[in-house]
C-alpha cells in the first residue's frame, strides 16, 4: 500500500491498519498474530482477563509471530455507585436467565484483580503498543509503558478529548466516531454529547492535535481507508470487519447477526454492561431499552452468565451484539486475506481519485 506513514514506521508494521482491540474473547490470539503476519498492527482487548490471562494471551500470540502487537485496556475508573439493592436489577433479567436454564443472577463481588495489576502484566507482556479507552490514564501508567519502548494510543469521541490525551502524552490518537460497534469511549461528557461521525470526527481531530490520528468507526473497505487517510488520519482502526473473520472468537450466532444484519439494526444500549455500547438490537436491548441499569462493571458482572450461556447455546437474543454501522459490508474470510484485500481495495479506491 502506497501509504506508509510515521506512524506505521514507528509501529513496524506494512499496512496502516490497526485491528481493534476487542474485549470478551473476540479478537484471540490467532486473529491478532494472522492481523500481524498480514503486515497490520493486531490488537488484544484485555480489559477483562485478569493478570496471569494476559500473559498467556500475549504469549500465545508471541508463539505465532514475531510481527509486532498491541494490548488494550479501560482506563481506572471511578468505583461505580451500586444499586440500593439489586432486586429491580436481577428481577429484570431473571426470564432471560430461566429460558437459559440458569439459576437467577447474584449481586457482583468486588473485582478480582485491578487496573494497576493488569497494567503489570501489559508491561511484562512483549506488546509494543499499549492502548487505553474509557478515560485518561495515570500519568505514571503512561510514563511506564514509554519507559517499555511502548508506544502508547489513546481513545477520543470528542477533539477535546483528542487534545486532553495529547497533553497526557500520548504517541496517537484513535478518533472513535460514532459509527463504532462495541463500547463508546467517552469520558470528558456524556456520551450524547460525543456521538460525532467519523467523516466530522476524524479531519477536526487531526487540526487540533499534532500526534497521529487512528480513524475508527464503520471503516470496512478499502475505500473507507482512502477516505480516512483523505481526512489526514495516519491509521484505520477497524473492528467489526475482523469480527467476522475466521480466527476472530465471537459465538457463531454473534458473527451470524452481523453477516445478517443492516445499517440501521443497531443502536446504542447500556443493557448488557451498563456502559453505552453499540450492537444489534435484539431482545434484550428493546426489552430493557428504557430500564434502570446498573452502572458498569455491575451489569456487565450481572449479564455475564447470560452471555456465555447464550453463546454457547447460539440464543442471539441474549448476546452483547457489539457492531458498527459498516455491517452490511462484512465477510467471512480468513483475517490475512481481509488484510490483503483492503491494502488492494485502498490502492484501487486511490487510483480511481487519481
Ligand atoms: C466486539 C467489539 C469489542 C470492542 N472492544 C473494545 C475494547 O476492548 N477496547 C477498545 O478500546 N475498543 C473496543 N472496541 C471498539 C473498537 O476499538 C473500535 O472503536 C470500533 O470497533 C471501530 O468501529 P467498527 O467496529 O465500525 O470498525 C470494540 C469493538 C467491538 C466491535
């Protein structure tokens, strides 16, 4: 692809695209390792694996390639207020749970582990990018993982936001506009206030902050990166697309509802884990759609059991759907060949410019 670029330098990668990280067992480490040998940067959303998963992820993907890869995690955040008590809580998913055969849900213990642990573990790792979503990091966080030669990328749905992690220090951006599939990632203002498309998100960003700019956000073709490197982004970001490749680890039913659904399917919930996300609706979003939820992690501990269970049993209904609005352009492929294909596609769509 005619478009190396800084960024792509200093990641060591062939191609300027960046397979999300996707937390909840999406994106194994087969996937990532197929994103790297394909010349893209693969990325491991380890925001739910507890320390010891981390290393065994990263090790796993390091036994499959020498290419370079990324870790991702949320961000610190302030300890959530729970419910006064969880009866309205369990209450409104207890059907879902007994359709599932599975006993009602338990109020959420205290986490097993920290942020300050999993960040340990990025460390240890052998990642050579370390990115964040959800909010800042501590100074020291950051300080840490440049000191590893990592370079480290920050998530904004706002250009405040963009210029905020700028000033933290950051080596990127990824400008995550509104069209993204998975969880928003929001945190200078309420996520209504940042829903800001990619097309407006993205060339705003990149006149406000002089670190590189990762587009994110319905990018699902060749053509979507011509337009996002036409916008001055130096990076793609791109999750759905991955989502539906063969090494990527979502339930078959999950990976089906995206080949299956349309543009305008999905919406925004906070359903299954009490922070603003975007899939397809199904049973659970419409039912809960104007419900009390807990905030997250709390839902999201809450919803668990039902997920997995779902995924097992292929119950579409009860699964987080996460997709952006890209997903009519979704295939099944194997990832190295979506890699080739878009690095073809890019050409193609710059060369019909001229
Ligand atoms: C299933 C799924 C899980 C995701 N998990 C994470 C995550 O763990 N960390 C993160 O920073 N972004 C996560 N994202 C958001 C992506 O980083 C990215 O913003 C998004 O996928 C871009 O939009 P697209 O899906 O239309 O390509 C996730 C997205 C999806 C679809």
């Amino acid at each position: 692809m005619p478009l190396p670029t800084a960024l792509t330098q200093r990641l060591g990668i062939s191609h300027p695209i960046i397979q999300a990280p996707m937390a909840g067992g999406s994106d194994t480490p087969a996937l990532v390792a197929a994103v790297g040998e394909a010349g893209g940067l693969g990325t491991v959303g380890a925001a739910y694996l507890a320390p010891a998963q981390i290393l065994d992820a990263a090790k796993s993907v390091r036994e499959k390639t020498r290419r370079p890869f990324g870790i991702n995690l949320f961000s610190p955040l302030p300890a959530p207020t729970p419910p006064k008590d969880y009866t309205a809580a369990i209450a409104q998913l207890a059907s879902y749970f007994a359709d599932l055969g599975l006993p009602a849900p338990t109020p959420p213990g205290p986490p097993a582990y920290s942020f300050d642990d999993q960040m340990a573990a990025v460390l240890e790792s052998g990642a050579t990018v370390f990115s964040f979503a959800f909010a800042s990091v501590p100074a020291a966080t950051l300080a840490a993982a440049k000191a590893r030669g990592m370079t480290v990328i920050g998530t904004a749905t706002t250009v405040e936001e963009a210029v905020a992690l700028e000033k933290l220090g950051v080596d990127a951006v990824a400008a995550q506009g509104s069209e993204a599939g998975g969880h928003r990632g929001s945190f200078a203002q309420p996520f209504e206030d940042a829903m800001i498309g990619t097309m407006a998100l993205v060339p705003q960003t990149v006149d406000a902050v002089r670190v590189p700019v990762i587009a994110a956000g319905g990018i699902m073709d060749g053509r979507g990166i011509a337009a996002a490197f036409a916008l001055g982004a130096s990076a793609v970001q791109m999750g759905t697309a991955f989502l539906t490749c063969d090494e990527a680890g979502p339930p078959e039913a999950h990976k089906q509802a995206i080949l299956n659904a349309r543009e305008h399917e999905t919406r925004i919930t906070r359903a299954f884990s009490g922070r603003p996300a975007r899939g397809i609706v199904n049973r659970v979003m419409t039912d809960l759609a104007d419900a009390e939820i807990p905030e997250f992690p709390l839902q999201n501990a809450l919803t668990r059991p039902m997920r997995t269970a779902a995924g097992k049993a292929g119950k579409a209904d009860y699964l987080s759907l996460w997709a952006g609005q890209g997903l009519r352009m979704a295939r099944r492929q194997k990832a190295g060949d979506l890699v080739q294909k878009l690095v073809k596609e890019t050409e193609e769509a710059l060369g019909r410019l001229g």
